[in-house]
C-alpha cells in the first residue's frame, strides 16, 4: 500500500455494476483524488462478488468521499443505496 493510500468498499453492487460504471456514472466528480477502482471477482467463476473497493490519494479525499456518497442512490437505479465503509487507511 502506498503512503497516505486509503481505501473505501463499496458494497452492494448488482450484476452489470463494473469498474467503468463505478468510475465513470457514479464517481465521477470524485475522479481527480480516485486512484483506482476494483471491482472483487469471484476466482472460479468470474462473477462479481458484489462488492468493489475505490482507492484514494489520501485520507481527506476519501473521508470527504465517504461522506458524501454514502446512503446516496445510485445513478440508473430506483431504489439502491450506496454502502461505503473504510476498507483500509494510513493517514501517512
């Protein structure tokens, strides 16, 4: 992990929620303090384990990150809530 990397998980994700939707429908007011996006794949069969993990610049972006996207719609769906939670952080 890099110095000052912090890492938010994003649970909840349906089939068809990928790294591009992720980065570019949802988070991307955000995409200048996003380093990366990944969404979690079950090895065997290739299918999403419903769950992603967004990496940060430092722990201000994802600390404000965190705030402000989570329990918010998200884009394309009725009734499906972002659910964020700190996966890891060094506050270097």
């Amino acid at each position: 992990m890099e110095d000052g990397c912090c890492r938010i998980r994003v649970d909840n994700l349906q089939p068809g929620m990928d790294e591009n939707y992720l980065f570019h429908q949802c988070f991307y007011r955000a995409r200048e303090e996003i380093l990366s996006v990944k969404v979690i794949q079950n090895e065997e069969t290739g299918h999403s384990k419903a769950y992603g993990v967004v990496s940060f610049k430092n722990y201000a972006a994802a600390e404000e990150f965190l705030m402000k996207y989570n329990e918010k719609l998200m884009p394309h769906t009725n009734d499906q809530y972002f659910k964020l939670d700190w996966e890891t952080c060094s506050k270097n």
